[in-house]
C-alpha cells in the first residue's frame, strides 16, 4: 500500500510532528525498562519474591521484546505502520495496566513478558516510521539525531522518575504512570501519523524466529533456575537441552530458507563477528548496569529508592553526552579502534566499581559508575553504526534488525549472567559467616533485597556489595575480553572478506 499523503497545509506546519510521536513512543520502552529497575528492591519486598522471581521481572521483558524485535518490524511495514503501532499503544498500555494490578510475582513476571510483546510493537513501528519519513540528506541525519537525544534524555530522566513514583506512591505507579503518556501517543498517531508500508512484500521467518527464541529462552532458563535450584537441577538441564537443540536448528533453518531472518553468510566477515562482540560487550558492561546499579545503590550502600533514582543521574548523563566525543574520535580512528577504546574504558570502569563495592566505599563507587557510563556512551552509536557499516550495502536493512536485536540478547544474556554472579557471590562471602543451613535462604533474602533484620541491615549491606563486586568484575572481564576480541578481528582488511560472502538478491528484502 502507498503511503497516504498529508495534506499540505499538515506537511509545512507539522514536519515534525512525525518525528516527535515516533520518538516518544521509543522513549516509552526505555522508561519502562528503566524506572521499573529502580523499583525492583521495593517489587521484591511488597510481593515476598525471591531473587529468580526478580530476574524474571527483568528478564521475561526483555526476552519476549527482543524476540519479537524482527518480526513486529516486518509486520508493520507489511501490514501498516500507523496500524501496528496503534496496536502496539493499545497493548502496552494493557499490560501495563496488568503489571500494576498483579498480585504476585509469578503473574507480574507473566505480565511483563506480555509487556515486552506490546515493548517490541511499540518500538519497530516508530523506528520505521522514522526510516521511512526521514529517508535523504540532511531531514535523515537530524531525524535520527532528534531520536538519539529523546532515547538519551529518556535514560537519563527515567532512574529519576521511577524512584519519584516508587517513593511516593509504590512500584505499581511506575506501571500506572505511563498510561495517560501512552493516551497523548495514541492521540498523536491518529492525529499526524500517515498511513504507509512497503510496496515490496518482505516474507516473515516463522521458523526462524521460533527456533530462536527458544534458544535464548532455554539459556536463560539454565541461568536463572540452574541458580535457583541447582545446576543439574530438571528445569535448568531442560533448558539447556532445549537452548541447544534450538540453536542447532536456527542454524540448519537459517541455512535453508530462501528468505532467512539472518543471512549466516555475514559471519564470514570477520569485522561483522568483532562488531557483534562489541555489541555484546557493551551490553553486558554498560546497558545491563541501568538495571542493576539502582539495586546496588539501595541493597549495598543503603541509599532510598529515590536518592538511587538520583544516583543513577550521573551515570545516565555520561552515557547521554559521550556519544559526541565517540563521533568525534570516530573522524580520527577506525572504528575497531573506537569499539576497543569504549570497552576498555567500560572495562576499567566495572573494575573500580567492583574494587569500590568490596572496600565499602561509596563515592568511588559513584565516581566508576560515571566512568562505566562515558566508556558506553562512547560505544552507543558506534556499535550500531559498525555492524551496519560492516556489512555489503544489500544487506543494510538486515544488518540494521541483527544490530537491535543482538543488543537487547546481550542485556538479557548479561543480565541474567551478572545476576547469578552476584547471587553466587554472596552465597561465598555468607558461607564464612552463618551455618551452612542458612547460607541459601538469607543469600536469596540478601539478593533479593528482602532481608528484614534490621539489626544486621549493615551486614546485608556487606554482604550485598561483595556479592556485586563479584558481579561487576565479572563485568569487566567481558569488556577487556570483548575490547581484544575487536582488535584482532579488525585487523582483517574489509576487502579480503567481502568476496567470500555469498550474494542472495533475494534476500535484499528481509531485515
């Protein structure tokens, strides 16, 4: 279906309209990811969870909006993308709406899984809107900067603005909060958003997109329940049995299919596998921190849920600024080079903040955390641009899915990773201290931020942070790991690899 034209008068008084509704429903992704980890000590607490329940609020998000990522772009530049996105409003604004009522964690974990589908139509839609709208020249480069300050202003404010709520009214505003926002987005699509898709009909991966889905479901499965319940425990072997078998048969899939998801070809290309780690490592060391460091703020230094809203400001702001001296420095160095400098500084960062978290000694503790966030501010942006860059001009629009989804594997991957290390962390440092019948029930209660003796809330508190250095350190051992890995695979020239990737022309509509 062509795009419905504007009227003329709506195209020279409203050019940015367009971009102003689509963006705000970017942002609205990450102020519910963000402002929810704020509130998760307090989530824990009110609903008597565990420490697993508290990474499925995170993780059963994340893992269903990444999963769907892909395809809920296809369906709206197939299907409509005005359309999808109301779709997309309405079922946000729902599952909001469910996570705010429920009563248990179990069934808010279930209705944060269904948030992260209504996440995924909210998010693709916009971001094709954007690309479709804003598509040539100089409107192209300051649309998507316009979106890229809304996204760093949004993750500045959003630690904020969920410890406000959190401490006025309770967790559940977070999720109450968003929905007259959403009602003013609704009101904005209907009232500027033309209808548009494609006129060229990109096929859908069903398989591929199931096989991998459930391949990133089992590995998080094995994390989160192997550290639950026990390594060789039944849910977490079926996980990992599962996580296997499945990626096997993306592979064989993806292989066979005349339109693949993903073109494995790309992986020949040793620059596309370094840029891919970048995105990882960046993930793992940066992005994951907005949903962990508020926990450390309020479990570990003992900071209020809104004094850690404020706390994150720092970090949030480094991340927002230092995105302009990675261009900067992008003009002068190769972008491998860049990639490596980020994860090093990230990486130096972790390490700090881990020595700060052990030693007990908070300002350091903050002044890393702003160090964590300049190294990612410096990796935002050339991470994407990177991958995108690596790859054969025909495959740029997959290049562009693989880049956003490979991004939010890492945080759920990394969140799920540094998790278990702070939980297997402080599982060490009780076991010197309590009889061993206690150790796993207080280092869950610990985790979790539930301990209620209040005559040992300053051992918690120790107990917390030697556990998150644990986690931190774990964290920059990625970065550094990540940092090397990009530096020998950028030395590969571009042009000893691009013969070797194979040529689908078919495949140039599938992203």
């Amino acid at each position: 279906m062509p795009p419905s034209p504007l009227p003329s008068h709506a195209r020279r008084r409203w050019p940015d309209a367009i971009l102003l509704v689509a963006s705000l429903g970017c942002t609205m992704t990450v102020l519910e990811t963000n402002a929810v980890a704020v509130a998760l000590p307090g989530i824990a607490r009110d609903l008597h969870a565990g420490f697993a329940d508290v990474e499925w609020v995170v993780s059963a998000y994340i893992l269903s909006f990444t999963s769907l990522l892909l395809p809920a772009g296809a369906v709206a530049d197939r299907y409509g993308r005005r359309r999808v996105l109301l779709i997309g409003i309405a079922l946000f604004a729902l599952t909001s709406l469910l996570c705010a009522l429920a009563p248990g964690a179990a069934l808010l974990y279930l209705a944060r899984a269904l948030q992260g589908v209504g996440a995924a139509f909210l998010l693709a839609p916009s971001l094709s809107i954007i690309g479709h709208t804003y598509h040539q020249g100089i409107a192209k480069d300051t649309a998507w900067a316009f979106w890229g300050t809304a996204m760093g202003v949004m993750m500045v404010l959003s630690p904020l603005i969920g410890g406000l709520l959190s401490a006025l009214w309770g967790w559940r505003a977070v999720f109450i909060a968003i929905l007259p926002f959403l009602a003013l987005l609704g009101y904005g699509t209907l009232r500027w958003i033309p209808e548009s898709s494609d006129s060229v009909v990109r096929p859908l991966d069903p398989p591929g997109i199931v096989t991998f889905s459930a391949a990133i479901f089992g590995i998080v499965l094995f994390l989160v329940e192997g550290l639950a319940l026990g390594w060789s425990s039944a849910p977490a072997l079926t996980g990992l049995g599962l996580a296997a078998v499945m990626a096997a048969a993306f592979v064989v899939v993806e292989r066979t299919r005349p339109h693949p998801m993903v073109d494995l070809g790309l992986l020949a290309n040793p620059r596309f596998v370094g840029a891919l780690i970048a995105m990882v490592g960046y993930s793992v060391s940066a992005q994951v921190m907005a949903s962990m460091l508020p926990q450390y703020l309020q479990n570990g230094i003992g900071l209020s849920v809104l004094a850690a809203g404020a706390g994150m400001l720092p970090f949030a702001a480094a991340m927002l600024l230092f995105p302009g001296v990675g261009r900067r420095l992008g003009r002068r160095l190769s972008s491998p080079a860049v990639l490596a400098i980020g994860l090093s500084v990230t990486a130096a960062g972790n390490a700090v903040a881990g020595l700060a978290a052990w030693c007990q000694l908070p300002w350091l503790a903050l002044a890393a955390m702003v160090v964590i966030g300049a190294g990612g501010g410096l990796l935002n942006g050339e991470t994407s641009k990177a991958i995108i860059g690596t790859a054969p001009r025909e495959r740029a629009g997959m290049a562009s899915g693989i880049s956003a989804t490979t991004r939010f594997v890492g945080i759920l991957l990394g969140f799920t990773a540094l998790s278990s290390a702070l939980s297997l962390g402080i599982r060490r440092s009780l076991s010197a201290a309590v009889p061993p019948h206690d150790v796993l029930p207080m280092a869950d209660a610990i985790a979790a931020g539930t301990y209620a003796d209040a005559h040992a809330a300053t051992f918690a508190r120790v107990i917390y942070s030697h556990g998150f250095a644990s986690a931190l350190w774990t964290s920059a051992c990625a970065a550094l790991l990540a940092s090397l890995a990009v530096m020998l695979l950028g030395r590969t020239r571009p042009a000893a690899t691009a013969a070797v990737l194979p040529h689908h022309p078919e495949s140039q509509t599938c992203d």
